[in-house]
C-alpha cells in the first residue's frame, strides 16, 4: 500500500514548523513534500542585521534539505491549485512546469508586501521582505553615502544621505534604528560636508511607533530612535514619491534618493485564486486550522484568517511567533487526520516581545516585565538564538566580531534596483535578465509593461508592474554575460555591441530589433547588450 502523500506550499515560519514536526511523527510513514521557490527557511527577524552589515547574509538563512532530510524539497512556485483532483500545479526554477497529487495539502505561502495606491511608490520605492531586498538596501545606501561624501554640491549631498523609511511597525522601526548607526559608522570614515550628517526619517500614520506593541516598548523604541538622530514623524505619510523625492502629507517635500517600504505585508495571492471563503484576503480556516468544506486542506501562517479564541470575533495577526505557532498545531492535526492522536485548536498566550534596536539597545518585555537598555538587548539576542533552526554559532560569532572589529561597508554589486520590484508576489526571489517578460495585467489592473525611466542614483529602473524581467528561481539558467551564461555581446564568440568596430576601425550594425542601450533602459529579456551606463547600470 503506497504512503499518503502531504504536501506543504511554502517553507516560511508556518511551513517549515509544519514540516519539522510532521517529519518527527510520521517517521516514514508518509511521504512529506515542500514546494518553495528557494532552498532555504529564511529567518525574517534579522534581515534588518544583514542590511546593516551586522551579519552575513547566509546566516538567516537555514537548508531546508539539510535541517529536513525526511522531506523531498521540490523548488518551484504554486500557481494553480486544483481542489477537485487534489494537484499543485507549479513552475519550477527553469520555467518548466509540474504537478503534484496530494492527500493533505499544507497552504503555507505566506506574505507579500502590501501596497497602497499612492502615486510614484511602486516604481521608487524598495520593500523589505527577502533577502534580495536587504542586500540592495546595503549597498543602496553604502553607495549613497559614498557618492555624498564625493560630492561639491551641499544640496546633492543631502539628498543621498537622507532615508526616508515608511511604517513604524516591528520592520520598518529596526530598519530605521540599524540604518542609522550604519550610515553613521560609515561617514566617521569619510565625513560628509562640515554640518551634514545622514538623516533617517521615520513615518507612520499612526500616532506612535510600533502601535501594535505595549506602549511602555513604544516609548522606549521612540526615545532610542529619537537619541541616535532619527526624525521621527508619527501621524504622517508619503503622498507622492518622484525619482528626486518623496512628497509628504503634510506638504514638505523631503529630497531622497532612497524610500524603503515598510507600511505591513498582505498575503500570497496564491489564496484568492482558489475561490474559497476569504477575510481580507487570507484564507478561512477552523481553529483547527483547516479549510471548510474541504477537510484535506490545512492552512496555516500569513495566508490563513485563523480565529482567535483568546480574543473571539477577530482572528489571529500576521506574525512570526504566530505562524511558527501554528505550523506546530497544523502537523499534529494532520497526523490526528490518520488517526495518530487528537485534533487540537490553535490557542496562544503571549509571552512578550523583542524589539531590536541595534547596537546594546533594544525594548523586551518577557513574560510582561519591560526591560531597556542592555538588558533588553541581551534578552533579544538570546531570544533569537533560541528561536532560530539552525546557524546559532554562525550569527553568534557574526554578533561577537561586529563588537570587537569595525563593520565592512563595501558595494557587492549583487541586486540590482529592476531586481527587486516592489510589486512581486515573490520578494524572496531576485529578478534577472534573459527571461522573458510578462506580457499579462497584473492584479492591480497594469498592462504589458515599458521601461520605465531612470531610479535617482543613475540605477535602472524596474519595469512597471506585470512587466518586470522574470524572476531567478533556485537552479535556473544563468542570464547572459553571466557566469555560466552564453558569451556576452562584443566578447570571444558573442555579436558585437552596437558602436563597437572591427579590426578595420570600421562600425558595426547592430543585431536586428536591438534597442540603443543607455540609462533609460532596463535590461531587457534576450536582447541584452550589457553595455554598462551611469551609476548602478
């Protein structure tokens, strides 16, 4: 008799939990499948640490294959779901597509990041929700800072060296704390003009930082902020973001080159397409975290309203202590659907929480009592040692050397701006040439998309929503003039650049439908020239 087969999309908190403990009961028993676009768990609590060059960028992220080796990693993306026959249907890292049956399906897929119809945001502004994006942001604002310090031009100089971060929410308040002692470390090194020193503003429109927090941890976080020189602006938000600025509610233009986006997250789309009960778009579940009506479906994490039974009438928030919480709940229950053991009902006591504000500072209050200062800091620390799957001594020792040596700031050139829009259903990936453009509306009604002109900094811009360069999935194709990739135009064996010449000295045409390379255009899916522009190009 063959094994049930279980199938969980998505390896985030929820996910990953969800497998880690059914792989422990079912020992064997069942065969367990993870689909996933990337190879690792991504721990998101200490992205803002990558960004600012606290630590390694493979520290937060944990092998999936190495920590579950009961559980067949699968790499792709979901993209349709067939109830009735009980099949994924999913797109691997090559384009190639694939299906998987199932018996228990796992709907863990998580969140993306939310968006609001505010003129200019998605085309200038960067979200903060995968790895790529920390990455970019680090040597986004390393590069700014470099270029102010290069600069004659007091106004020009002012506008690289200041951050506007949008969303006072757990993400948006360490982003702001860390990058501010980042820039500062930076510019100790090459000061700026005499009176300049980077400026970090914070916006929300909510009355105070980290509103969903006790106010005895939003007070601290707001003296901490407000101590190293943050501009925090409660109350406020952008109107309008242009390539020179950001225009605010209240009126003032602030100049900027950089706007991180960090107002909240909303679930996978991947849950609206099935056409089940929704709230908000997250997916209706029982406390028993499954579907109704459909009894094989669990979901769990971001993509699932699940009820809270401490607090009746409202459902659980968008959280990582949540998510991990109930992937726990959802491997018992389905391993209680063979009938090893009882169904429970997801239920939850807080037990605090740990806000990281970089440095010895930072806000905690476990098991209720508030603490500050350094021993909030130790508190946070450890908590996240604690709860991390896996690299404990890896980030320990990344913790230790960033106390005893100056922290490197240097431009790896590995994101670039077009490769991490702020319109993806998939942040965990980066985007890259040599594919082919989407050609379909997005969800928010967007046609076939058009270069889009230049980001500040001299970086190509992105496309528009629903026409960015497809996505580089785990295992694909290496884009041209890459590693790996076909020869690049102008280099042994590839075709020529347009305005290269031969050994005659005389000009060579173009390739047939090649557009003229320069700033104002991204680069696009085949056609590429590699012809390097201004800036980040």
């Amino acid at each position: 008799m063959s094994r049930p087969r279980i199938v969980i999309v998505g390896a985030g908190f929820a996910g990953y939990r969800t497998a880690q403990i059914l792989s422990r009961k079912a020992r064997g028993r069942a065969e367990i499948v993870m689909l996933n676009p990337t190879d690792y768990f991504l721990y998101l609590p200490l992205l803002p640490q990558v960004a600012a060059g606290i630590i390694e960028p493979r520290r937060v992220t944990v092998s999936l294959s190495g920590t579950l080796p009961e559980v067949k990693l699968v790499l792709g993306e979901a993209g349709r779901i067939d109830l009735d026959a009980r099949q994924v249907h999913y797109t691997g890292p090559e384009g190639e597509g694939g299906t998987l049956s199932y018996d228990r399906l796992v709907l863990a897929a998580g969140s993306v990041n939310k968006l609001l119809p505010i003129p200019g945001v998605a085309e200038h502004a960067h979200g903060f929700r995968g790895l790529p994006e920390a990455l970019y942001l680090r040597d986004h604002v390393t590069r700014q800072v470099e270029l102010a310090a290069a600069t004659d031009d007091p106004k020009r100089c002012s506008s690289r060296c200041t951050f506007v971060v949008v969303g006072a929410g757990y993400t948006g308040t360490e982003v702001a704390a860390h990058g501010q002692l980042f820039t500062d470390a930076q510019v100790a090194k090459q000061p700026l003009r005499t009176g300049m020193r980077p400026r970090w503003i914070l916006l929300d429109i909510a009355d105070r930082v980290l509103p969903e927090l006790d106010e005895r941890l939003s007070r601290t976080a707001d003296a901490v902020l407000r101590e190293r020189g943050v501009d925090v602006r409660m109350g406020t938000s952008v109107k309008e973001a242009t390539p020179d600025g950001v225009l605010l509610t209240d009126g003032e233009f602030v100049d900027t080159r950089t706007l991180v986006w960090c107002v909240g997250v909303r679930p996978d789309p991947l849950a609206e397409s099935l056409g089940l009960p929704m709230e908000r778009g997250r997916l209706l579940v029982d406390p028993h975290l499954q579907v109704p009506g459909r009894p094989e479906v669990f979901a769990c994490g971001d993509a699932a309203a699940v009820p809270d039974l401490e607090n009746p009438g409202s459902y659980t928030p968008m959280t990582a202590q949540h998510a991990w919480r109930q992937g726990k709940v959802c491997a018992h229950n389905i391993a209680a659907s063979f009938g090893d053991g009882e169904r429970q009902a997801y239920r939850h006591k807080d037990l605090g929480f740990v806000v990281d504000l970089g440095g010895a500072k930072a806000a905690a209050n476990p098991l209720g009592v508030n603490l500050s200062g350094v021993a909030a800091g130790a508190v946070t620390r450890g908590y996240h040692l604690a709860a991390m799957p896996g690299n404990r001594v890896r980030v320990a020792a990344d913790w230790l050397l960033d106390a005893v040596l100056p922290r490197q700031a240097v431009q790896l050139g590995l994101v670039r701006s077009w490769s991490v829009p702020l319109d993806t259903a998939s942040p965990e990936v980066a985007r890259v040439p040599g594919q082919p453009l989407a050609d379909t509306p997005s969800p928010g009604g967007a046609g076939p998309a058009e270069p889009a002109k230049n980001q500040p900094d001299g970086e190509p811009a992105r496309s528009r929503p629903g026409g960015e360069p497809a996505r580089n999935q785990p295992g694909g194709e290496p884009a041209k003039n890459q590693p790996g990739g076909e020869p690049a135009r102008n280099q042994p064996g590839g075709e020529p650049v347009k305005g290269s010449t031969d050994a005659g000295g005389k000009a060579l045409a173009p390739p047939p439908d090649q557009p003229e390379p320069g700033p104002d255009v991204a680069p696009g899916p085949v056609r590429r020239t590699d012809r390097p522009s201004q800036g980040d190009a």
